[in-house]
C-alpha cells in the first residue's frame, strides 16, 4: 500500500471541490481511501480517527 499525503499551504478550495475530487478520487480501483479537505481542526480530527495514513 502507497500512502501518498500532499500539503498546500495557504490555499483555500471550497468544500463542493473538495468533495466532488474526494468522489473522482474514491471512485478509482486502485484508490482504497481518499480524503481530501481542508487543514481546519476538525478536519483534522476526523482525518485521524478514519486512521487515514496509519498503517494497519
């Protein structure tokens, strides 16, 4: 499994794009899970407890 994380610092995509690129994303076979949000707390936290990018 590839684990592959990409950070943009100061840029701002609304939460419909994100969303819909999240869609694309997890529609893929070769894509188990895809999150794609902003960098806010509560993203975050959801982020962390999806165990997204830890290893099982």
């Amino acid at each position: 499994m590839t684990i592959t994380a990409v950070v943009k610092k100061n840029t701002y995509f609304d939460s419909v794009s994100l969303m819909a690129i999240s869609t694309k994303a997890n529609s893929l076979d070769e894509v188990a899970q895809a999150f794609v949000a902003m960098g806010t707390e509560m993203n975050k936290g959801v982020r962390c407890s999806r165990s997204v990018f830890l290893s099982s």
